[in-house]
C-alpha cells in the first residue's frame, strides 16, 4: 500500500540479507553449500515477503505476508545460532544477525498490529 522500499523494516531486512551473503561465501560456510543455501535463502525471504505484502491490496493479505516474513527472521537466527556452534561465524558476526533479526521481528510485530487494528 506504499513504497515498500520506504518501509524501515524492509531496508533493515535487505541490509541483512546482503550481510547474510557476504559472510556465507567465505571461508568454511562457503563450503557448506546445503546450509549457505538455506540461509541465503531465509534472509533473501524476509525482504522479498515484507515488499510482496506491502504491494498487496488489503491489510488481512499483507499480514499473512509480514508473518511468513518474521518466521523467516526465526529461520535465519536458527542458522546463526548453528552457524556459531559449529564455527562457521564468530560471535561479533553472531551477535549482529541475532540484534538484527530480533529487531526486524519487532518491527513486523508493530506493522501487523497496526495492520490487524485498522
């Protein structure tokens, strides 16, 4: 119902996307192409699902949008966490995906109640 590329939401989903891309193409992740794909994957779904809901024509068929793309977020900070555990990122790579992805996922939870409550 806008410029999604206005939304904060989305650029701070974009921006994690391309962090997301460029930490996984280097080093032991780059190797691991099943879980590389899976997480490239996820945070490409979080911008990708904020802008299709956004473009929509009503508020109830773009929340279903903003929940698939703050279950995405779930997604990404699942792979953070086994990415950490298994040595493929450190902590600082680690803490700045877990700040982002809890973030993004507040923000979605404040555009869906203002989505829900119109």
């Amino acid at each position: 119902m806008g410029n999604f590329q206005d939304l904060k939401v989305w650029q701070r989903a974009k921006d994690l996307a391309v962090h997301i891309y460029r930490i996984t193409g280097k080093g032991e992740f780059n190797k691991d192409f099943s879980l590389k794909d899976q997480i490239r994957r996820a945070s490409v779904s979080i911008p990708s699902n904020i802008a299709e809901g956004n473009d929509l024509r009503t508020d109830k068929q773009s929340v279903n949008y903003f929940y698939i793309a703050r279950g995405s977020s779930a997604e990404v900070l699942t792979q953070a966490i086994i990415s950490f555990e298994i040595n493929y990122i450190d902590e600082v790579k680690f803490k700045h995906i877990e700040n982002e992805c809890r973030a993004i996922s507040s923000m979605l939870t404040r555009l869906i109640n203002v989505r829900t409550n119109k």
